[in-house]
C-alpha cells in the first residue's frame, strides 16, 4: 500500500484507510521495535498526504548526511543546542523533530519549537504533518510541554510519533494519541527485503534484526563484531571463565574510546544473554542470535546458572536506566562484573 515499505501489511491498510477516508486522527503512535520501519512508514504516510515524496524522504535520518549533522552537533555545548534546536525540514509542510546530543534526547526547546510552528498553516495544501521521532527519548519536562500542543491542535496538523516501547510515555500523551503497533517482519519477509536490498551476510543479518529491516540493512558487522568480543569478555571475566586482568584490559580500551557509547555495547550484550538462555534452557528450534559463535556461547553455559543469567538482566537494565545521566561505561562495566563473579557458580 505504501511504496517501498515491507512487512506490517495491517498497520499499512489502518493508515491507507484514514487517507482514503479522510478521516485522520491528528495523533499517530507508531510503536514497535527499533528498525522495524516506524519513521520509514511515518514518510510514506505524510507523503500520501501532503506530496513530494522526494523532498520528505530527504529528510531520513538514516541518511550519512543527516547523521552527520546529528554528529557534529554532539560537540556543542548544551546551551548552543538549545538555542538552535535541531529540526529537518526539506519540505515547507513535513518537519521531523528527533532525540540529539550525547543522550539522545528529545528537548524543551524543540517542543516549544513545535509548538511555535503549529501556529503556522499549510503552504502547499490543506495539512500540515510533524513528526516526532523517538517520542519516548522526551524527558519529562519536554514530554509535558508537548502535551500543551497536543490538548489543542490546529485542525490543519497531524503528528505521528514513533516509539520503541509505548508505555514509556506519560499516560496522558498515550491517551491522546491512536496507536498502530508495529511487529517484527516474518523470515520469509525479511529474506525478500535482503534480496531486494542486495545485502550481502543476509543469514547473520536476519539473525541479528530479529524482523527489523533496518536494522538488518544498517548493520556494521565488523563494528559489532568489535563490541561482540569486548562483551563476550565481560560475560567471561563475569562468569569466572576468565582472569580479572583480561576484562581489564578490556575496559580500558572502552574508556579511551569517547566515541563508543555504552548503549550499542548493551544492546549486544541483550543479545549474548538471550542466545545464553537458549542454549541454557536446551530451548528446542531456536535461532541463535550469534549462531557464528554457538560453541563459545556454549561454553559459557555450562557455568553459569539460570538465576546468574536472570542478575545479568538486571544489571543490564539497570545500567540502561541509568544512560541518561551520562554514567561512565568503564566503571559501571567493572561494577558490573565485580558484582557477577560473586554470584557464579563453578
């Protein structure tokens, strides 16, 4: 229904349905998991309303010129960004807000920015479209100072937020908004995304995305094999398999790297205790996430417990939680590890 968008054929006809009806509700939550299309599909949708495709899809933050404009505005002070917040805007009547700085965060100053920009009708039609994305990296202040735009929209606006998990939100912005939630692309789905895209690696791709095509295309895997090795070494000097002396030596490495950041190293180390679950639970037919490294991952398993794995979790989470204060990854890591190889059980 929407050119150039695969899988989640249901949300699709939802969207196609209120633009060929005309009714829209002027508050969209996309929600699903990261990659699996929500602002590929916010575009389209927009696109279907207001025209251009070509000028809005400029504005795809995945694109290397965009995400070099969010990069070098990493290295500004926070004061600077607040004085300009960030916006893409190629078509007079598409804005996309999205989360910048070294937390990735949607800010006050951008919500007030929208705000400001509601005020202003169409220039080239009956409607206006924002979209807003990684609505749930809005801190509480900005998330309140949206709610204001959204308890009154100018009749002519529709905002479409994304949203990885959509009871991140405040139940008020949930309750004014219609939510469309986005599933994971089956394997026969994403075997025709890879084929169409011409990506190479596709089995350990597919393995890796677990049903989001975007993820599956953005993938680095030399990058991620990098990070793979530093966490498979966490996991090792965690579980006691390893010396303390090896895990630091690691850890070091991660502090003098200020351009790693310990977000990407916790989302492989989900996938690790994932694959450790599996092979721990002997769960039948499962896919490995790192299948490449199954008998490694195997190892592993045979001296931890079903309760270590379930505290590595949590520290997981925990430390997750605390990305938005700016931990330092080297110390939260060790005191991760320290905590860990208490529990194990040899």
């Amino acid at each position: 229904m929407f050119e150039d968008f695969h899988g989640n054929v249901e949300a699709q006809r939802v969207l196609a349905g209120m633009i060929a009806s005309q009714r829209m509700p002027q508050t969209i939550l996309l929600a699903g998991p990261e990659g699996i299309g929500k602002a590929t599909l916010a575009r389209r949708f927009a696109a279907a309303i207001v025209g251009h495709a070509e000028q809005i899809e400029r504005d795809d933050l995945s694109l290397s010129a965009n995400l070099d404009v969010i990069a070098e505005r990493e290295k500004w002070t926070a004061e600077k960004r607040n004085e300009d917040p960030i916006l893409f805007n190629t078509h007079a009547d598409f804005v996309t807000f999205c989360p910048e700085g070294p937390l990735r965060q949607l800010s006050i100053p951008q919500m007030r920015e929208l705000k400001a920009r509601a005020q202003y009708g169409p220039l080239k039609g009956p409607r206006r479209v924002f979209l807003i994305d990684q609505i749930d990296r809005a801190n509480e202040q900005a998330a309140n100072s949206l709610l204001k735009t959204l308890e009154e929209p100018p009749p002519y606006l529709i905002i479409v937020a994304t949203a990885t998990n959509a009871y991140d939100l405040l139940p008020t912005i949930r309750s004014r908004s219609v939510p469309i939630y986005l599933t994971p692309l089956a394997k026969s789905e994403m075997a025709a995304f890879a084929a169409e895209k011409g990506l190479k690696d596709v089995e350990r791709r597919v393995a890796l995305a677990a049903g989001s095509p975007g993820l599956a295309m953005s993938l680095e895997l030399a990058v991620y094999d990098k990070r793979r090795a530093q966490m498979l070494a966490l996991l090792g000097a965690s579980c006691g398999m390893l010396p303390w002396g090896d895990w630091a030596k690691t850890s070091e490495a991660l502090n003098a790297s200020r351009s790693e950041k310990l977000e990407n190293h916790l989302k492989v180390l989900y996938l690790l205790l994932e694959d450790l679950l599996l092979i721990r639970c002997e769960a039948r037919n499962a896919t490995l996430r790192n299948f490449d490294i199954q008998r490694e991952l195997e190892g592993l398993a045979r001296v931890i417990t079903f309760d270590w794995i379930q505290k590595a979790v949590r520290k997981t989470d925990e430390l997750v939680d605390l990305l938005r204060r700016n931990i330092q990854k080297g110390i939260a890591l060790d005191a991760m590890v320290l905590e860990l190889r208490g529990r194990v059980q040899l």
